[in-house]
C-alpha cells in the first residue's frame, strides 16, 4: 500500500535497465549506487533509510520501503569577522553590518563566540534553512553517481550531450521514483520514467509498482532479487540431481556466475557420451564449467557421471531442444579432449623440456627453458631448508612446466600443471614428483586450497619470488586499477605457502635466492637492490591486507614486520600475535606509548649515533636506565616471547628517565647522549619489532 503524498516517508526506486552485464559487475554496481544515495542523504542531514541494492544482468535496482520525502529545516551557523574588526568603540562597523545582510539576519541577532578555544572571538550568525525535497536532492545527485559508479571498462555509447555519460553497458531505460513522484533527471540520452521491462521473452512492459517492485517484476518472470535467483538456482540442481539419481558437485563460484547470468533460471539435464570418462575427472569438468558454464555430477558410489545440469535463461517450451544443445557442443569439446590426451604421451615430459626454450615467459625476460632451470637451481640450494627431498624436488621443478608444450593444455589451460601430474604418472614417475607438478601453481585466488604436497609448495615459493622480482625488474607493476600479470596473487600466494609450510627461510633469503638464480642462468638479467626493496615493500603490504585472514591486528603486524632482526614468515605472524595480546594489557600500551614518544624525538632529532658515554649520565634515572638497557641487551634471546619478556621489564626504568629526565638539555653533551640513550634503547626494541607502530 502506498503511503499517502502528506506522508513524511515514500518507497523509493531507482532501477536503471541495461544491456546485459558481464558476471560478477552489476551488483558490485548495484550496492556502489546504494552508498551513493545513502552518503546524499547523510550529507543533507537525514538519517539514511535501509536501502536494498540488487541486480540482474539487465538492470541495477536500489529499492527502500521508506525514503524521507523533504530534508529537515535546520539551523546553519556562519562565522563573521573577529570582535576586533567587528566593533569600534561598541558599535558595529560595515563589516559587521555587511556579515549581517550576508547572513540574512538583523545586526542584534549577531553573536560574539569563540571560533576555537584561545583564538579570540567572532561573529557568529544563526540563520534557518529550508528543507530540500529529497526528490530534487537525488534529481541532482544521480547523474554523477552513475557516472562515478565502478566497472571494468565503460564506454561512450551516444553522441552529443550524452557523451560525458560513459557507461559499461548501452542504458535503455531509467525509473526513478519516491512514492508516485518522478525524480527527474537524465542519463546517457534516457530521461527517468515510470516505465519498467520484464523476461526479454516471457515479460511485458508497464509502469511499476514502487511499493513491491521485486515483486511486479516476478510476475514479468524476473527474479530481481538476487539471493532469491541463486536460492532457485540451487534449489532446482539438487532437485534436478535427485531426479537423476546423481550428485551435485558443489561449485559456488559458477553459481555465482549463472546467478549474473540469469533473470529467470530454469534447470536442464544433459549428458555426454560415456565414452569419455575415461578421461582424467577434471577435463569434463574443465569443459563443463569454463566452457558452457554447466554443472558436474558424481555417482552415487563417488564415481564420475556424464549427466550434467546446465542453467537456461529461458523457460523452453520443449526443455530437451536445450538439453541437447549443451550436448552437442560439450560432445564436441571432450572429442577434441580426447584426441589430444592420447596424442600428447607420445612424446614424454622430460623430452619435451627442451621445447620450451622456444616458449616465451615474458618478453623481456627470457623463455619458460630458462625458468625451469631458475626454479630447479632455487630447490637445488634450498630444498632442505624447504623440508623435501632435493632429488624428488628437482625433478618436479625440472617437468613442471613441460606440459605446456601438450596438445590438451594448449586446447585447455586451465589444465595446467594439472595434465603435467596426470601425464608423469603415466609415465612411472613417483607420486612425490607428480604431485609437486600437479599442485604447483595451487593457491590461484586468495581462498584456494593449498597445495597437499611439500614439494608442490617449494616449487610455488620459487616460482612466486621468481614471477615477481621478473615482472617488477621490467616495470610491469601492478597500478591501484590494474593488476594484468596477477602480481598481488603471487605475493598473496607466497606468504600463505610460507606461512603453511613453516619455511626455515626469511622471506628475504627467498627474494635473494630467487635473484641469485636470475644473476646465473644462461641469459643473466640482473635485478637491481632496488627492485628487491620494492618486491619486498610490495610483498609487506600484501601481507598487512591480510591480517584478518592471518588472524593478527594491522598494528600488530606492521610492528612486527617493522623489526631489525628479520625472522621466517610464520614466526613473523606468531610475533605478531604476540604483540597483539601484549598490547591489550596495561604494560603493553604503556610500552608502546614510551616507544611512539622515542621515535618521535629521534625523528624530529635526526640522530644516527648511539654511542652512549657514561660519564655524561648526571642524572639516577637516566644511570639507572643505561644499566638496565645493557643487562636487556646481555640477556636477549633469540625467540620472540624471551624477548618481549626482557623488553617488558624496561617499562619502570623507561617511565622514570622520561619522569625526571629533560632530554632536550641545553647542555649540548648531556643532549647528544641522552638521544644516543634513546637511540640504543629504540635499536634494543626493534629487534623484536616496531612498538611505536602499536
């Protein structure tokens, strides 16, 4: 029901109708819009309405049940001239009369305030404005909200005016509304209207309900809402498996994509042709998903099935006509398949190694022969302090990339790496070297899985530190936009396989590695300090963006990134934990305070001595802080917690030298050494990390 025009709240809709939008866009989109209009509502001084934002691949919608109608009067104050400039001799002066005309208030009604504490008095004006209407704030506010909304690409797609408005998709049509209110305003050449657009097939077109839009758009055959569209999605797979009498297996992220895909999702069945499973499970699925975006299912016993479940756009009249063109098209990619997995073990992994000095890396930066021999050079040296065999190692690093030169991965890549492992079995090699060349390039995304095998996981630290001080070194770094060669992956990526595999390496012993093997390979390229220092700050950062999923604070863990004594990454989180529970008590935060207070002297000093000369220490607290800090110094331990416990007791010493203690003397040698006091004691801390970062 639809609230009355006196009512201070209307049902607001804004849905803007597109061409179809790529999956994984339109509701980033969406829900982009929802805070733009609540941040228009907030700066006007309303309280922002809950706001749904939803999509479909044809439209953005942003939908509340109660949207203020008009903005609040309200009182804005206005700052004048200073009292000095204000009066002369008690009576105002044009300034002050001139303010008052300005403000749109009688010269009496002005007031003398502080403008901020200690800093005189002003005039100050209180003058009433008149609420807004909220349709003409939005009318206002949308055109440069779409225009600011994210997409991947957006593009011009009229001329004249309308050429300012880019956009990811031609726009088609627009409805704006607050209750029965239009909110006018244009974009990309299309005035906002009433008139909305059902199923490309099965819907129709009228004016739409604001009150219950998910709803007018229902009966059009649009699930508008989107977590309503995926919940029918599942629904009708499991139901579809159970008819079939097959398992689902689980996918999320294409049930994501269909979900963008779709506006009105009906399940089909199909199958291939049993011939095909003899081949490795993950090819169907590969041609499944990544080609026709359809679902994979298992027997009952766990075994493979050729049934799949393929989710149309359309409710066809005769389900099977779709059925079975999902089937040619899936019967003919697994044929291809086919042809090439029993073309490709004609020539063996290790033969085909040669081949692949002729198969570029990256221009600029050699062939993949010679990464091969880079990474098989690092697991060489460091394999043990990696926890593998060297021998099994080695040959797993030596193959890993010969599957690229296969007939099947080159028709599928996602097989990589995968039909390398497949193959080496095949070929007799031991289950340690084919699942290091199956699981290498495992995580590929930030919530991967990571790789089961330990050689899998020493190869993936080489290849990452490889990957990227090569992509930094010829200046292909990632921009705040754009991350082409998927750098911020491979940092990712690495600190979770050091992290995992409890590494014995420091992440800097892991980048010096990697360009030891750059410096001696057959084309020498070398990477300069000053790409490792930017590798390293880029890894850093990288790992500063993970700290909820690496259970530490952001404190927590620059404080211990921030440390002189450099430790593997898996006891840099630990340390970082450490602190983090420290800092929680009263010691903790009385620690870090000293600790702020010493770097903040010491940057403001720009001192770089800390030779401290006893006898320049006149004062007991300042002699009593010079022996604690050299008994810390005798008794610190290497592992983190021993540490902290030493640096802990300083905290009495510490609070009584900055007590009594006027570091800043006149004295210009009582001055220079208590700042070297400073100094050694800031070095003494750092070893475990950095506490001014607390």
């Amino acid at each position: 029901m639809n609230p009355t025009p006196s009512s201070p709240h209307a049902p607001l809709l804004i849905e803007i109708g597109v061409e179809e939008i790529p999956a994984g866009v339109a509701q980033p989109m969406a829900e982009a819009l929802a805070r733009g209009i609540a941040d228009v509502v907030r700066k006007a001084g309303m309280e922002p309405p809950e706001l749904h934002a939803t999509s479909t691949p044809r439209r953005l919608l942003v939908i509340a049940r109660a949207f203020p109608r008009t903005q609040e009067a309200r009182f804005e104050l206005l700052w004048g001239p200073s009292e000095e400039v204000a009066f002369r001799d008690g009576a105002p002066t044009p300034a002050a009369l001139g303010f008052a005309r300005k403000a749109g208030v009688a010269p009496e009604e002005l007031v003398l305030e502080e403008k901020s504490p200690g800093k005189g008095r002003y005039l100050q004006a209180r003058r009433l404005v008149e609420g807004r209407e909220s349709r003409d704030l939005l009318a206002e506010a949308l055109p440069e909200l779409l225009r600011r909304l994210p997409s991947p690409k957006k593009m011009v797609w009229q001329e004249g005016p309308a050429r300012n408005d880019a956009f990811i998709r031609p726009v088609r049509w627009i409805v704006a509304l607050l209750g029965t209110e239009r909110i006018p305003f244009s974009f990309a050449g299309v005035e906002s209207g009433r008139i909305s657009h059902g199923h490309r097939v099965h819907g129709g077109s009228g004016a739409i309900d604001p009150s219950d839009p998910i709803g007018w758009l229902r009966e059009q055959h649009v699930l508008a809402d989107r977590e309503e569209r995926r919940t029918a999605i599942k629904s009708q797979l499991y139901a579809a498996a159970d008819r079939w009498g097959v398992k689902l297996c689980n996918d999320f992220a294409l049930l994501d994509e269909v979900t963008d895909l779709t506006e009105w999702p009906q399940v089909v069945a199909g199958s291939y042709g049993a011939e095909y499973l003899r081949l490795p499970p993950r090819v169907s699925t590969v041609v499944l998903r990544h080609h026709q975006r359809c679902f994979s299912t298992r027997r009952q016993d766990g075994g493979t099935s050729n049934i799949f479940l393929a989710v149309a756009n359309i409710a066809s009249t005769d389900p099977q006509v779709v059925a079975r063109g999902n089937e040619r098209v899936v019967n003919a990619r697994l044929a291809d398949a086919a042809f090439y997995f029993d073309r490709d073990p004609n020539i063996s992994l290790e033969a085909r190694v040669e081949s692949l000095n002729h198969v570029v890396f990256q221009e600029g930066l050699g062939m993949v022969g010679d990464q091969v021999a880079r990474l098989r050079g690092f697991i060489l040296d460091c394999g043990a302090r990696l926890g593998i065999d060297a021998g099994d190692g080695q040959r797993a690093a030596y193959l890993c990339k010969s599957d690229l030169t296969c007939g099947l991965v080159g028709e599928f890549p996602e097989l990589q790496g995968y039909m390398g492992g497949v193959y080496a079995r095949m070929e007799g090699e031991s289950e340690a070297v084919a699942a290091g060349i199956s699981e290498h390039y495992l995580p590929e995304g930030a919530d991967d899985p990571l790789p089961r095998s330990a050689i899998a996981r020493a190869i993936g630290i080489a290849e990452r530190a490889d990957k990227l001080l090569g992509y930094f070194h010829i200046g292909r770094i990632p921009t705040a936009s754009a991350d082409p060669f998927g750098l911020r992956r491979a940092a990712i990526g690495l600190v979770r396989l050091m992290n995992h595999s409890a590494v014995r390496m420091t992440l800097e012993e892991v980048l010096d590695e990697a360009i030891k093997q750059w410096n001696q390979q057959r084309v020498t390229i070398a990477i300069s300090g000053e790409t490792r220092a930017a590798v390293l700050a880029f890894i850093e950062e990288r790992m500063e963006g993970m700290a909820e999923a690496l259970q530490v604070t952001r404190p927590a863990l620059a404080a211990a990134l921030g440390a002189r004594q450099r430790r593997p990454i898996h006891e840099l989180i630990a340390t970082a934990r450490l602190l983090g529970g420290f800092l929680a008590g009263d010691e903790g935060a009385a620690v870090a305070a000293a600790n702020k207070r010493i770097a903040n002297i010491l940057k403001k000093q720009k001192v770089d001595d800390d030779h401290v000369d006893p006898s320049h220490l006149v004062d007991d607290a300042e002699l009593q802080l010079w022996q604690a800090l050299q008994q810390a110094e005798a008794e610190m331990p290497e592992d983190a917690e021993g540490q902290l416990s030493v640096l802990a007791g300083l905290r009495r010493p510490v609070d009584d030298f900055f007590d009594r203690v006027m570091v800043m003397d006149e004295d210009r040698d009582l001055r220079r050494n208590r700042l070297a006091l400073l100094l050694r004691l800031r070095r003494l801390f750092m070893r475990l990390g950095d506490l001014s970062c607390l």
